[in-house]
C-alpha cells in the first residue's frame, strides 16, 4: 500500500473511530491523524494497520486498538511542555503520540527485543525526545521524575505505589487496573497533599508483569 493510500485509511480511521466515539481534543486529533500507526506494526498485519482493533506484536504482546491510544492519550490532559512516563513502550506507537504532544517522554519496557524494535522505528520516523529503557516498568523511572502525566499500557491489579510517588504535583496519570482479562481505566491526579481518582472505559490490556505486577506463573 502507498504512502497516500495509508494517509487516507489514517483519516478514515481518525472519522469513524476516533472522532465518532467522542475524542475532541484537537492536539490529541492532529496527532492521531499524523502518525503513521501503520511503522509500528508488524509486516503481515499492515493491511490491518488502521484497523479497529489491537493487533499482535510478538511475545504475546499487542500495539493498542487506536481509539483507547487517543482516549488514554486524551485523559492525560498535555501540554507542550510536559515530561511524561509510558510504562510499556511494546511497539513504540503509543510513546510515539506521547513524543509529538510532550516535550519528552520516558518509556519502559521488560522485553528487549520489542525495545529494540522499538527504538529503530522512533529513530527512523525522528522522535528525538522519546528515550527507551529496558526495566521492570512496575517500579517506574525515578532518574526522572517527577513526570506531569504518566500512562501504563499494560493492567495492573492495583496502581503501583511507585507510580504515584513519581508524578508531579499536578500531574495526571492514567491506566488499566483489574483483572488479568478485564479493567477499568483509572485517572489518578495529584494536588498537594492527596491523590484523586476517577473511572473511565472498561478495557482489556495485556497484563502488567514486574515488582508491583502481576506474577508470571511458575514464579
């Protein structure tokens, strides 16, 4: 498929997917309509590279349904300015919206394999401000914290308390937290002396594994 012809499935998917389920923040919009989803996914799936759906990466890990990348995305509430954590990096795309709305991003991921990968797209496709790191993103990045917005796309069965000890004040954070088959997206914000949250969409992220994650069997 051609360049062009990727951009106008983009803008397709941009209308009835994003857009049409009530996503309205216009920086969040722009973004989703420019990057090129179709650089993070796999070679045998670029037919489905818009597609309305997650999609396989290897080792049992997915590049996320691009509505729930824009609502996450969207629930951060970024500016220009901000630094932000993504615990779970897998395909790079969803750091890859982070880096063009933030002024630089931190991501994690366990697997070194899909971190490399990872990084030779962002590279190739010039987001110079997203900075990769193989480590348990459990535990968070404290070398650079505080962060304004953190998003986890992987569940967890409760927010690590990490987390929340690394967001600024006033810093938004958003993710999956439930079982290993279905969550609740949690927003957690911080003030100066407490932690608020509120619940969003039901979702069905691939598990959290790590510190404050959940065990993988036979440990």
């Amino acid at each position: 498929m051609a360049e062009d012809e990727f951009a106008r499935v983009r803008r397709k998917m941009l209308e009835t997917q994003i857009e049409a389920r009530g996503v309205c923040d216009e920086r969040v919009l722009r973004c989703m309509g420019a990057v090129p989803r179709h650089r993070f996914v796999p070679p045998d799936d670029l037919s489905w590279a818009y597609s309305d759906g997650p999609l396989p990466i290897g080792h049992g890990q997915t590049i996320s349904q691009p509505f729930i990348v824009a609502r996450m995305t969207e629930l951060l509430e970024l500016k220009s300015t901000d630094r932000a954590l993504e615990i779970g990096t897998g395909s790079g795309y969803q750091a890859a919206v982070l880096g063009s709305l933030v002024a630089e991003v931190e991501s994690l991921e366990m697997i070194p394999d899909l971190a490399n990968k990872a990084v030779r797209c962002l590279v190739e496709l010039g987001y110079t401000n997203v900075h990769i790191h193989v480590a348990d993103g459990s535990l968070g990045w404290p070398e650079g914290a505080p962060y304004d917005a953190i998003l986890a796309a992987a569940a967890a069965p409760s927010i690590p308390r990490p987390w929340l000890d690394q967001l600024a004040e006033g810093g938004r954070l958003v993710a999956p937290v439930g079982s290993r088959g279905v969550q609740r997206l949690e927003i957690w914000r911080r003030t100066a002396s407490e932690f608020n949250h509120t619940l969003d969409l039901d979702v069905a992220f691939v598990p959290l594994l790590g510190e404050f994650g959940w065990k993988i069997k036979g440990e």
